[in-house]
C-alpha cells in the first residue's frame, strides 16, 4: 500500500492534470430583483409574478433571446425587502428557446411568496444581485441587474453605494419603478439606483400598468437596445408613465 503522502501526491497531480470545465457562454447574464416589502399586497405580489411570467412567454423576448450570438441567455430571481432578506424564486436556468422560456415562466409562476416585510432596501438587493452574477454557473460578457419596487431605499445603505460598486465592475443596473405609492419615485432611482453601460428605467403609474412594461423593460434588456445617445435619451412612454435612461 502506498504512503499516505504519495497518495495525495497522486491525487494532486491528478487535479492538476484534469482540465476544469469552462463555464457555458451566454449572451446576457440576468438577474431578476423583485419587490416583497410590507407595502406590496398579495394582489400587487400577483401582478408582479404574472407580469414576469407572462413576459418570457411572449413571443417578442423569445425573438430578442435568438438574436444573440448565441441565442442563450441565463436568468436568475429572488424576492428582496431589508437588508440581507433575499430569498430565491428561481435560480439560475438558461434559456435558448420558447420551450426554455415557457419553463422559466412556470417556475415563476409557482414560485411562492416567502417574504411580507422587513423595510426596502435596494442596496442590498442590489448586493445580493452581485453575489448571484459572481456565483453563476454561465459566464457572459454582459450583466445586468433589473430592479423593480414601490418604494425608496430606507434600510441599510444608501443605494447610491452598492449602484456604485456594481458599475465599477462593470454591472448594469436597470429599474422598474411603480409609482403608486410614491409619485417621484422615479426621481430616486434614476439617481440612486440605475446606472451603468447602457442603464435605463421604465416608471409605471401603478401595478396594473406592469406587465406590459415589464414585458418591454426585459427585450430592450436582452436585445441590449437601450438608448445610448442623447438624442435618443428623450423620455419615451408606456401607457402614460416615462422611460428614462440614467443620468450617470
């Protein structure tokens, strides 16, 4: 019987001998951050799930989702309130055609609610959401964030520090305010929250407007459309609410 030492010098030599598998190439890394706060209802919790759902049934994100170089995209969600309260919805599924997208939306849809409160704090949803990108079994030169919620940071830091950390590595964060509890809320996450290559948001007036906006919000996210120019930068409109890019 060998050493014990020649033992783990084999075994060493074999880790080392063993090529790692590289992880698969998508188009878009996506990360998904939906709104449980207290101010959120079952019914609004509803809207929000059936809106995501409906969107990666459509025919529109499937056409996005094709137009990559690879035709794959890899998607992530989880429901968020305080600080370090994020659970998960969905994890990590790759998605490269409608029957793909289909299964994603069912997982949605039998997601159950796990959170009902604990304050809003977007920077650590946004914390969260970098954990997830860092831990992610795909690897894709493109990343983004895509926030929604009813409400302004109040707990934890100021969101404006975690937005900062993830552009510095290169991070999209983009924004789906409702604004029908607080009528400027797109005012704060246009400057605390968006932010990044290509950022940009789409405020809603109320829940019942999100799904159409949502459904617009992730194929400009997967196609990678958003405006980059000034000029293309002018406010836009979806069922009477604005579409703005970030201001830095």
């Amino acid at each position: 019987m060998l050493p014990r030492r020649a033992l783990l010098g084999f075994a060493a030599l074999w880790l080392l001998a063993t090529p790692v598998r590289a992880a698969e190439e998508v188009d878009l890394l996506l990360v998904l951050a939906v709104d449980a706060s207290g101010s959120i209802s079952e019914d609004r919790f509803r809207l929000q799930r059936q809106g995501y759902a409906d969107a990666f049934r459509d025919r529109k994100l499937h056409a996005a989702i094709a137009s990559g170089p690879s035709g794959s995209v890899a998607v992530a969600m989880f429901q968020w309130t305080g600080p370090g309260m994020q659970v998960p919805s969905v994890p990590w599924s790759r998605l490269s055609d409608p029957a793909s997208a289909a299964a994603f939306a069912r997982r949605i849809e039998l997601a159950p609610r796990m959170l009902f409160g604990g304050g809003t704090s977007i920077s650590g949803a946004i914390d969260h959401s970098m954990r997830l990108l860092a831990a992610a079994p795909f690897h894709a030169h493109r990343r983004v964030i895509d926030i929604s919620g009813d409400g302004a940071n109040n707990r934890g830091r100021p969101a404006w520090q975690a937005r900062d950390e993830a552009v510095a590595q290169g991070i999209t964060i983009n924004g789906l305010p409702i604004l029908a509890m607080e009528w400027n809320l797109d005012d704060h996450y246009r400057e605390e929250v968006i932010g990044g290559p290509g950022a940009f948001m789409i405020p809603v007036a109320s829940f019942e407007e999100f799904a159409p906006a949502v459904l617009r919000k992730l194929v400009t996210e997967i196609a990678g459309t958003a405006p980059r120019s000034p000029h293309e930068n002018s406010l836009w409109r979806v069922r009477g609410a604005r579409f703005g890019p970030a201001r830095r």
